[in-house]
C-alpha cells in the first residue's frame, strides 16, 4: 500500500480556469463582478437599473445564469449591451468552465465590465471561483435578517453586500440594523450599500462604487503595461 | 446541494493520482473539509459513495476530517474556534481577529494499492 499526500484543493482544475480568466481581467482593465443571492432577491432587475444608467457607449458585457429558461438574458438584452444567458440544465451554481464558454469569441480587450448573474442560490456559488473581482451578494428585505447567519460561506468571501428591496422596509419585520451586524459577525470589514431598485434610492452610491472599483482595474492595468 | 459534482471531482483526482502508478488502484481517498466551505460532509460522503460504486470494482474508503472555523488573534496568538460567530479574542479581548482554517475543501491523500 502506498500513501500519496496529494493537498491539492478538490476544485482545481475549476481554479486553473478561473485563474487563467482572472489574468485576461486584469491585463485588460476590466473589472468582473459575480452576483450571488437567493433566487427573487433582486439580481436580474439590479443589473437592469444599472445597465439603464450606463453610457449607451460604455464597454460592457452580461452574463446570466440559469437553471432553465432565457428570460433574464431577455429582460437584460433590452438595454443594447450584449448579454449570454449560461443555462445550467441542472447544475445549481456557474463553475469557470461555463463561463469560459460562454465567452467564445467575446474579446475581452473590448470590455470595461463584464457582469456575471450567477444561479439564484446562496450556497453552491460560493465554492466556484469564476474569475471575478468580487462576489456581490445581495440580500432582500422580504428575507430574514438572520441570512448572513444561516449563509456564512457566501457572506464570508462578499466583496460587497447589498440590502435590496428597502423600500419595503415599512411593511416587513426585516431589522435593518441586526441584518448589518449579522453580516458584520461573518465578515468584519464587510462594505454594505443599501439600494431599492424599484424606486433608485442608493443606485448612486452603487453606481459610485462600480465606477471607483473600475478605476483601480484601470490603474493596476497601467502597472502591467510599465511592468 | 453541489456535493455530486464535488464528489466527481474528488474521484477523478483520486484516479489521475493511481493512473500516474500503472496497474494501482485506489483505497481510501482523504479530504478535509471545512466548516465554511459551503460543502456537507454527510451528503458528500453519500454522493461519494453512489458514484465509486458505480464501476465494478470495490469502492476506495472515504476518510473526512472536519475542520472548525478557527481564528486568530493577532495580539495574544491564541487560535480559538469561534462559538455563535463571537471573533473576539476569548482570551485577551482582542477584537479583530483573523481567520485560519474552515474554509477548506481539500484532496489530502490517496492511498493506492500497488501491483
């Protein structure tokens, strides 16, 4: 009998592919945010609010996915940007080989951001680096606050969680301030934004934020290109 | 809910460690799996075990270690498991502590029989 220590994580091989995704990001300037959240929490109209703002000549792309059906590519390909739906056929989160493919012939090069919607699913998608600069979790105000509680994993590794839906604030027991220490319990210096995407209030501040996040891609692929 | 795909993971790189070793076969497969990895080691075992059984040959054993979610603190150097999502130092009080281990999902070993 031989023992192989091997140490190797189970998920390497979808790592080497995200790694190799996350080099063209950078080389390129373009920065990558991978939304995450339980289904109905507000991914896909988020992104419309936000695509609807956008220069009508920014460089961006969408990727979105779903277990089944095209209907989010569908609402998002109404802003004349281009948009993929992945559809999964089953698999409950994207790994870096959908995405992978998914992209085809899209050039890079060409972008400033590349959206991906992930699966509505606040468990799965954790474990999958897809690439991306930041996983965006977003959770909504008809859910409970003790979520981050329940979803360590994804909260953990957020690199920006926002609370959506509050302007439903007044008509559901959701505790606002209990639901930021929640996520602060998970994850300490965690930066939160407030948003409704039904009536704008907070898109600012996203929109701030998106900008300032592709700025800095923009200047770390200057320290590429100077070596 | 991924675990299928995580266990089919886990038997493809246990078989490309026997396939590096012709004529080998595998055992027992050891992962360590962490609290925070978003995986549950019940349902990967199971899902592990549909999947070795699939082939004829006698399934590898499957050996879990389950690490805590544990942090440190910086001032003090305690390493604590953290009861109720508490990250303060039990010790010293110190508040900003920093994760070490829980995050893991990991191949640790093969064992192989060799010819």
């Amino acid at each position: 009998m031989t023992r192989v220590d091997v140490k190797q994580k189970v998920l390497s091989e979808n790592d080497r592919l995200a790694g190799t995704l996350r080099e063209k990001l950078a080389e390129n300037g373009v920065y990558c945010p991978n939304f995450i959240s339980s289904p109905g929490a507000g991914k896909t109209l988020l992104l419309e609010r936000t695509l609807e703002r956008m220069p009508r000549d920014a460089r961006l792309a969408v990727l979105t996915g779903d277990i089944q059906t095209d209907n989010d590519a569908k609402r998002l390909a109404r802003y004349g940007f281009p948009v993929r739906q992945i559809s999964t056929g089953g698999s409950c989160h994207l790994d870096a080989r959908m995405v992978e493919r998914a992209l085809g012939e899209w050039t890079i090069a060409s972008l400033d951001y590349l959206f991906i919607e992930n699966v509505g699913n606040l468990v799965c998608p954790a474990s999958y680096d897809l690439g991306e600069n930041d996983k965006i979790v977003i959770l909504s105000v008809t859910e409970g606050e003790d979520k981050p509680l329940k979803y360590p994993a994804t909260f953990a590794r957020a690199g920006l969680v926002i609370i959506n839906k509050i302007d439903l604030l007044p008509y559901v027991s959701f505790d606002l301030e209990q639901a930021k220490e929640n996520v602060r319990k998970v994850h300490p210096s965690a930066e939160i934004l407030e948003v409704s995407s039904s009536t704008g209030d907070g898109l600012t501040d996203w929109l701030a934020w998106l900008d300032t996040k592709h700025k800095s891609c923009q200047a770390r692929r200057m320290d590429f290109a100077t070596g | 809910m991924h675990e299928m795909g995580i266990a089919t993971s886990v038997l493809d790189a246990a078989r490309n460690e026997a396939a590096k070793r012709l004529g080998s076969r595998v055992l027992k497969v050891g992962l360590r799996i962490g609290e925070w990895s978003g995986v549950d080691p019940e349902s990967l075992r199971f899902c592990f075990e549909v999947l070795a059984n699939g082939d004829g040959a006698p399934p590898p054993e499957l050996e879990i270690e389950f690490l805590k979610r544990q942090n440190r603190c910086p001032i003090c150097g305690n390493v604590f498991a953290l009861e109720s999502f508490q990250i303060e130092c039990p010790r010293c009080g110190g508040a900003v502590t920093e994760p070490v281990s829980g995050d893991e999902l990991e191949l640790a070993f093969v064992e192989l029989e060799e010819p």
